[in-house]
C-alpha cells in the first residue's frame, strides 16, 4: 500500500525546479522549460475509481502526477504503478518524485513510449491512467517549448495508440480512465469500443470543455453521466 509522512525536509532543487504538494501528502517537482501539469490532471486522479489491489499503468505519465495523486486518495488500494514517459527529463523528474513520496519499490517509472511497450505486459493491469496529448499534430496553438508541443499534441502519440496500447495491457473487467477534449468525445468513444472497452462513466469539466471517461475492457453496454465533475 502506499504510505504517507516520507516526506521530512525540502530537497535540493536546481534552478528553474519546484515542488508541488498534492492531496494527501505526496510530492511531484516541476522544471521551468519542462511541460507542467494542469487541473485536468488532479480531476483525472480524483474521478478514477479505486479498487483493492491496484496494479496502475499511468500513460503519458510526464511528472508522475496522476498516479501519484491517485495513490495520495486511495493510498490503501494500491499495490504497483508502472510509470511510462517518452521524455527522459520528465521521467527523471518522476522518479525523483517517487523517492520523496516514499514510493519507492511500488512505483517504477520507464523511460519509454508507450507504442513501445510489450507483449510482457499484456493483460497485467487493473487500472490504466492516461492524461494524453489533446491537439492532433499540427493543430492548435503552440507554446514553443519542445516539451509541450510533445506533451500536448499527437507527434509522438496519437488518441488511437492510446486506447489500443490500453486494451492490450488492462485485463478484463479492468479500466481505462481518460481526460481528452469533449470536441473529440465520439471519436474517443468509436476507438473504446473498437477495442472492447466499454465506456462506463463519463463526467464533463466546470466549463465542459473537457470530458473524463473510466472505460471497462469487456463491460456491458450502460454509461453514466455526472455533469459537471466538481473538481475540474
């Protein structure tokens, strides 16, 4: 399980790095020129549903800070978390991450993309967390930092890789929670079933510009609607 109160003094931070404290006394570092996480994150961690015996694939995972808040919520359920980030400052960034929360040996973060991952992991996770790229490739607007043109739009992973990669990993009756733009919602929705994964729960941000899904690999067909989700 994960454990609280490993936390004792403010590490050494290099220029441009800060910490931040998340819900239930775990910790996630940040570095000026590196893509920082946003609220939709934190609502992701909070709307996903949590059941005993946990074994977490966190997607895209760039600080570490979905699975880390999730685990800082419902500490008690979780039993691994496999971390999977394509740039390597953003995982060196998670594993440090890791070490302050005293997550050691439960949490394992891999410099990898996920297009990458193997047939090893097949069926191996109940839950997969994923805040993935929102933007097709070319679209939307920019901030000219390679770090965020990765993070927030589909060069080096597309919305289709995602539910696909998840599918494979989660075993049945696990779930796959998901934040994405709600303009993209049918085409999350045909790629989710296409996979045989059941959309079960759906939830839409303050503004609605943002939709959160918990999807179930081989669930029957019904979906609930919480609108709007209170902590986005």
């Amino acid at each position: 399980m994960c454990e609280k109160g490993h936390f004792f003094q403010k590490p050494n931070l290099a220029e441009g790095e800060s910490i931040e404290e998340l819900d239930g006394g775990f910790f996630v570092l940040q570095k000026r020129g590196l893509y920082r996480f946003t609220s939709d994150a934190i609502a992701l961690s909070r709307f996903a549903s949590a059941k005993k015996g946990e074994v977490i694939a966190d997607l895209c995972s760039g600080s570490g800070v979905v699975s880390l808040n999730f685990c800082a919520l419902h500490g008690g359920v979780v039993k691994r978390a496999d971390l999977y980030e394509i740039q390597p400052e953003l995982a060196a960034l998670s594993e440090r991450s890791v070490a302050l929360s005293g997550l050691g040996g439960r949490f394992f973060v891999h410099n990898v993309s996920i297009a990458d991952i193997g047939d090893a992991e097949r069926g191996k996770f109940s839950l997969v967390l994923c805040n993935p790229p929102y933007e097709k490739a070319g679209s939307g607007e920019k901030s000219g930092l390679p770090s965020d043109e990765i993070a927030r739009h589909e060069t080096a992973v597309t919305l289709e890789t995602v539910v696909g990669v998840s599918a494979k990993i989660l075993k049945f009756g696990g779930r796959l929670a998901v934040c994405h733009r709600a303009s993209r919602l049918a085409e999350l929705f045909y790629l989710m079933r296409a996979a045989c994964l059941e959309p079960k729960r759906l939830a839409y941000s303050q503004s609605g510009r943002v939709v959160f899904v918990e999807a179930v690999k081989g669930g029957s067909v019904g979906l609930t609607t919480e609108f709007p989700n209170p902590d986005a």
